[in-house]
C-alpha cells in the first residue's frame, strides 16, 4: 500500500520544470484557422488510448472535476504529443508536422481530509496553422506576382484549479474553477516576385482572456459499474489585438456524462458522450466577420485489458474510437467532424512512482468542399508519483 | 538505476524537440481570416519652395581625378601636374649608389572612363610652368598648351578602355622631357586629349600621393653603372606628384557658377548639391508599410556628359540625418541610391529612394529630405554637371511615387 502524499513544493516546481519545456496547446490542423481555433480534449495519453471515454473518470485528465477525488497520492502528469498530418482542400495539399505540450497536471489528496485537489494546463483551443497563396496584382500599372503568407501560432489554454470530494467511497464531488487564456501571434507577410518592392510584413497578438466554471460527480451504483456527470460554463472570452480590446466572445456550456464497466479483473470498458453549446459564440463570432460556430457533440469508446490487476498500468492494452463535430466550419451551415480510432499501452517502474504512457491516434478530420485532413498523432505522458 | 530511468522518462519528450511546419494549402481570401493586404500607390510631390540647390562642397585640393576633353558638349577641360624634382644621376643598387646613364624618359597615366567609340585618342602633354596650381583659370593653363609647348602625346590605342597608358621618350628624343636647370629638377605638365570626334577622358589622381597605384608617374629609365648582376643593371627611377595644390583641372564650363534659382544643380566644379523636402502623409506614415519609393527627376534640359563611357553618370540621393539646410549631415548607411544619368536624354530619371524613404516612417525618423549629388563628387566631380526641374518649375516638378502596403488587421476569427 502506497502512503498517502500531500501537495508538496517539490510538485510546483517540477510542474514549472515541464512548463519550460514548450508550447502549450494540442494538434495544428487546418481546422483551426476559422473561428477560434479547433477544441483540444483535455486527456491523458491513457484516456485518449481508449477514444477519450475514460475522461471522466480520469484523475489525469481536466475533464471532471469530481475525479480528482479518487486522488490517493500525489502525482505529476506530462504529455508531449508529436502530430503528424496530411492536409488537403480545393487548393492543394499539404503535410506538416509539430510538437505540442497538451496536458500538464498536478494533483495530490489533501491530508486530514476526503479532499483531493488538482492544479492542470489544458489545450483548450489551437489556432496553429500556416497558409500560402499565390496571386498576381498590378502594382503601377503593371503585374506583379505576389506570394502571401498567413501564419498563426498558439491559441487558448484552460488553467483549471479542480477540488474533488469523496462524499463517500463510492459517490463523488467535484468543483473547477477554470481560467481560460492565451496568445495567438499572427505574421501576414506579401513579398513581391519583383524584388524592388520590399515584404510587406504585419505582425499582431491577440490575447485572450475568460473564466469558467465546472462541477461534476462520479457515482458507483453497483461493483462493476461506475457513472459520471459533469456540467461546465466558460461565460465568455475577452480578446484583445495588441492590448486593445477588440471583442468579446461567448464561450459554450457544456454537459458530459459517462460510463465505465469493470467487465472483469482485467477488462474495463467505458463511454463518453460531450455536448457544448458552440452556438453561444455564433454571433460574436460573425460580428467579427468570421463564418460563425455551431454546437459540437462528442462520442467515445473504449477498453483496457490489463495484464497484471495489482499493477493495472504496466502494459495494458488500450483501444478507442471517438468521433466529434467541430465548432468552426469553412463555409456556413457545412459542420466539420473528426473521427478517431487509437491505441495505446503504458509501463509503471520504481514500484509505480514512475510510469510512460504511450498512445497512437489516427484521425480523420472531413468537412464539406473537399476539406480532408489525415493525422497521425503519437501521445506520450510521463507521470510522477514521489 | 532507478533514477537514472525516472530521469530519461522525463528528458525523453524534451529531446522530442519544437520542430514544426505548420502549412497547410489554401487561397486568400477564400480561406483566410479576416482581410487582404491592400497595395496602394501615390504620387508626392516635393514641398513647394522646400527645395534649394548649394555649392562648395568639395575642394578644388581635394580632387581625386583628372579631366581633359575636347568639344565635348559637356564642356572644355584641361588638366596639369607638376612632378616633384627626380634624381637622375645616381641610383642606389644594394644599398650602394651607382652612376645612372638615363636612356629613357616616360611619362604614364591612368585612364578611368572614355569615350570607347572615340577612335586614335591621343593625350597630348605640354610643358608648363612649375608654378602652375589650383589657382590658374581655364584660359589660363588652355593659352599654355600651345603647339611651341608640345612635348609628345600618348597614343591610346583604341582596345584600351582604362588602365595605364604610357609616352616612353629614347635617344636624342629625350631632351625636351628634361626638366629645366631653372625648375630645380621639377616638370610641369600640362594635358589635353583629341580623337576623330569629340571626347573626352577621366584620368586618375589619388590623393594618397605617397603611394604609387593609379598616379600619374615620371620616369628615368636606364643603366646603373658598376653593376656586376645583369639583371640589376637596369634600373628606372620613378616620381609622382607630391603636392595637392599642383595637380588638378580647369573648365570653362561650371553651371552651377550663376545658377537660376528656379532650377535644380548637381555636381561640376562647383560640387553642387540639391536639396529636396517632402511631406508624405500621417496616414502612409503611421498605418502603412512602405514597400517602394521612386523619386523621379526631370532634366531642365538634354542631359551632356562623357558618352560611352565604362560606369556612366549617375545622381546619388542621401538621407540627411538632420535638416540643416545646406549643412545637413547625411546619412551613411550603406550605398546610397543612384539615377542613371543618360548623356544626351531629357527623360525623366527614377531613382529608386526606398531605403530613405523607410526611415521616414515614424515621428522620430529621419528628416523626410534627399540630398541629390553627382556620383563622383568625391572624386572631384565630373563631366556631366546635370540641372534639374524643380517645385517652381511649370511641369516636371521632383516627385516621389510611393507604394504602400495597409495592413488586414489579421487575427480575426
């Protein structure tokens, strides 16, 4: 039996030590350059091994807060995610790749209580993504070629201070409180095929800034069997374009619920399903000329076969598939969805104070108009338990 | 052990690296948020009554070139020099000094430009006074190059387009080259050119006269007596002018002398300057990105110059670092801008000014201001001596065109 720990100092500084490490944020993809960018799954590499279904009940994911309270030690989470993808639409293709941090978390019991607190940077929305046209203007009465490039790095990220409370050991509370910030810098260059003309070259930040609100349970009515609910409210995101206030944009509520099934010792089963209120910013969006937003749903599946039940995470086996309408369409009414199967394992050493988890997703992103866009997206998460 | 795997399981998604590429196909402005870059183009004119053209700049000693022609419309020029004293009846070989039996005299300079369409171009050298400096007029140095002074000529062949070219003197010929016993050694020389049509020639004159490179040169040339080693036996003795105010060129040409206050001067023996001011607007400045700044220039009349010539003329435009009026400083960063100047054409001249005009975009920029002068003013100036239009002027007043870029306001949703 492991002892229980407490939030030490140790812990803020190593989640400081990972912070340094990169960017925060999920997966680029040429889904995130309308709107605000494409929504991030707040999950461990083992919840996303299996579709994302075990988010709810995960205390390493941001999804519930009530699912902290299963917290028993304390523990450090860190994922670096390597996402590689194929893009194509009705102006060519392309392929790139980029490195994100997407998920660090710290969580730990508090001691002399049924109180279990956790502190995570979430990606919350990307807006990663790099476009290149050509065209040809008359400049002085005379044509001139003009290659244009838009690039946009960051996005937004959901700080979330989480406190969950086992009211008993099987009924579960949760409260989060979320501060939802981050930075875009955006660089619009046009250099000229005639080189007399200088680049023309514009660069801006946008800032953002919202605070939300979630509370959550996890209820095990019977041995095998557990069910979770959660409710969270972002209010709305104030943006701002080199510190002037530019907008200020609703953000969705949103309702989520799951269910996991302890099938056997060594076979656990879950689902998820997520729906957020997208359509809540449709308006402010348009009003900054942008094509608008629309409600997303999100499913998701997924089983664990476990080899050892008295280490449960060293080399299990993981699968999943998830599938989720995005918020930010090309062109208006024409919802882009995301489908995913994955698979992952992990390993555990030094007696479970360490452990790697490992996940492979294939996604296939589609969108009316010829949008397609390929990912393979390779997770790993490094946990710490001191 | 242990902690030696707790440790790489932490660096292993550091050593991942950032890399990425982010592109991804697309067309503006089907695809991009928010607005296109808009390119817009206008044309400014200099600022009324701001404009102003100054002389003096350059020193009559501090020329760095020789000029001679003949009819070239450009106008008249004559040249001199005066050589220092040159010891010629000894040479030192191996520290010793031997007799030195003199069997030859030249006399060498350097050609920088020419007509090449010139054919049997000829430098014909007169001897003059010692006395000869900065102070004699045009009329006064062209009344001593008179056929009785005529020493000998250097025949240009016709392939040679720069480089040194050489009268070289033998036997009884050698007399004349000789200087006076009244010039104390010392040889003055006097230049004018001529080919089968009017020319002209650009001849060099560094000021760094303690070294040899491009200057003009006096020679002895013959034999050191006592010398066992034959290939020491032969021996030339050599001297160059010593003294700024003994070398230089006279014109009868100088428009910038009795100017007309209604026009724009660049350059001649005057080393005239023009100043130009403008006032480009707030809204260029402070929301547009510059991309181009032509400045165009129009001739007061055909432009008249050295023809065919290797490098031309050209106008050079600086930025001034403060607006002083006629002693502004300039700026000197980098090559600064050059117009073309075409000998015979009246056609306007662009000169593209984008590397001024950039620092004139914030409010703690450069003055928005050029200084217009001849290309070769540092070398003490040259042929062409062009005039320019200006805001007084009815038509062809200076103007600036300008390209801007205004920016899309990225970052919309």
């Amino acid at each position: 039996m492991i002892a229980r720990g407490s939030f030490r100092p140790l812990a803020l500084a190593t989640l400081l030590a990972l912070l340094g490490g990169g960017a925060l944020g999920a997966q680029s993809s040429q889904f995130g350059i309308r709107g605000l960018g494409i929504p991030i799954r707040p999950l461990s590499p083992r919840a996303l091994a299996v579709g994302g279904a075990f988010g709810m009940f995960d205390i390493e994911s941001s999804q519930n807060p009530a699912a902290t309270a299963s917290t028993i030690q304390f523990a450090a989470l860190f994922t670096n995610t390597q996402n590689f993808r194929r893009s194509s639409n009705p102006f060519g293709s392309a392929s790139g790749y980029d490195n994100r941090f997407p998920q660090l978390m710290v969580t730990g019991p508090i001691g002399g209580t049924n109180l279990a607190a956790a502190i995570s940077l979430s990606g919350y929305l990307d807006r990663s993504f790099s476009l290149g046209t050509r065209d040809t203007i008359d400049i002085r009465g005379v044509p001139v070629g003009v290659f244009d490039t838009l690039s946009s790095r960051g996005g937004l990220t959901d700080i979330r201070l989480a406190t969950g409370w086992q009211v008993t050991p099987t009924f579960h509370l949760g409260l989060g409180l979320h501060a939802i910030t981050g930075l875009t810098r955006f660089e619009n260059r046009r250099d000229f095929a005639d080189s007399t003309f200088a680049p023309i070259v514009e660069r801006s930040e946008v800032s953002y800034l919202g605070l939300g609100l979630s509370a959550g349970f996890t209820l095990r009515p019977v041995r095998r069997l557990t069910i979770a609910g959660a409710y969270r409210n972002d209010g709305h995101l104030d943006i701002d374009r080199d510190s002037t206030r530019i907008a200020k944009t609703d953000l969705p509520a949103g309702v989520s619920a799951g269910i996991r099934w302890q099938a056997s010792e060594k076979v656990m089963w879950a689902a998820s399903a997520h729906r957020r209120s997208w359509k809540s910013a449709d308006a402010d969006i348009r009003a900054q000329n942008g094509i608008g937003a629309e409600n997303t749903i999100e499913l998701a599946t997924g089983l664990e076969f476990v080899r050892d039940p008295k280490n449960a995470g060293h080399r299990p086996w993981r699968f999943g598939v998830h599938y989720a309408t995005l918020p930010f369409p090309f062109t208006s009414g024409d919802q882009p969805t995301e489908f995913g199967i994955s698979a992952g394992t992990g390993i555990r050493f030094t007696q479970g104070r360490g452990g790697l988890d490992l996940t492979v997703q294939q996604i296939f992103r589609r969108s009316n108009g010829g949008f397609k866009e390929n990912a393979t997206v390779v997770s790993l998460g490094v946990s710490i338990r001191p | 052990m242990k902690r030696w795997v707790l440790t790489l399981a932490l660096l292993a998604p550091l050593a991942a690296g950032c890399q990425e590429d982010l592109a991804s196909p697309g067309r503006c402005p089907e695809l991009c948020p928010g607005n296109a870059i808009v390119v817009r183009d206008t044309v400014i004119e200099a600022t009324a009554g701001g404009d102003s053209s100054y002389v003096g700049y350059t020193p009559r000693t501090a020329r760095r070139i020789l000029l001679v022609s003949n009819g070239l419309s450009a106008g008249e020029y004559r040249s001199f020099v005066v050589f220092p004293k040159n010891k010629r009846d000894s040479v030192n070989v191996d520290g010793t000094n031997r007799p030195f039996i003199i069997d030859t005299v030249a006399l060498s300079f350097v050609i920088e430009a020419r007509d090449t369409l010139a054919k049997a171009l000829r430098l014909d050298l007169y001897r003059i006074p010692i006395t000869t400096d900065t102070t004699v007029s045009f009329v006064g140095l062209d009344t001593l190059l008179n056929p009785a002074a005529l020493i000998d000529s250097i025949v240009v062949a016709d392939s040679v387009k720069s480089g040194r070219v050489q009268v070289a003197i033998t036997g009884d010929r050698i007399a004349p080259f000789l200087p006076a016993a009244a010039d104390s050694g010392q040889l003055g020389v006097g230049i004018a050119v001529r080919a089968d049509r009017p020319t002209g020639v650009r001849l060099s004159m560094p000021p760094e006269l303690t070294t040899v490179g491009a200057a003009p040169l006096f020679e002895y040339r013959g034999i050191a007596e006592g010398v066992v080693d034959t290939a020491k036996r032969r021996q030339r003795i050599q001297v160059q002018p010593n003294r700024v105010a003994s070398t230089g060129y006279v014109t009868d040409t100088d428009l910038a002398a009795n100017r007309d206050p209604d026009l724009l001067y660049v350059g001649g023996p005057s080393a005239a300057r023009s100043l130009l001011r403008f006032s480009i607007p707030p809204f260029i400045r402070d929301t547009a990105q510059i991309i181009r700044a032509t400045l165009t220039l129009t001739p007061a009349g055909p432009l008249a110059g050295l023809p065919n010539s290797r490098g031309g003329d050209s106008v050079s435009a600086f930025g001034l670092v403060v607006d002083l009026g006629a002693k502004s400083p300039t700026t000197t960063f980098g090559a600064p801008p050059q117009g073309r100047l075409a000998d015979g054409s009246a056609d306007e001249i662009p000169v593209d000014v984008f590397s001024l005009v950039a620092n004139w975009g914030t409010t703690s920029g450069s003055p928005q201001a050029i200084f217009l002068q001849l290309s070769t003013e540092t070398l003490g100036g040259g042929f062409m001596q062009p005039v320019f239009r200006s805001t007084r002027s009815a038509v062809g007043k200076p103007r600036l065109r300008i390209t801007y870029g205004i920016p899309a306001k990225s970052g919309q949703p």
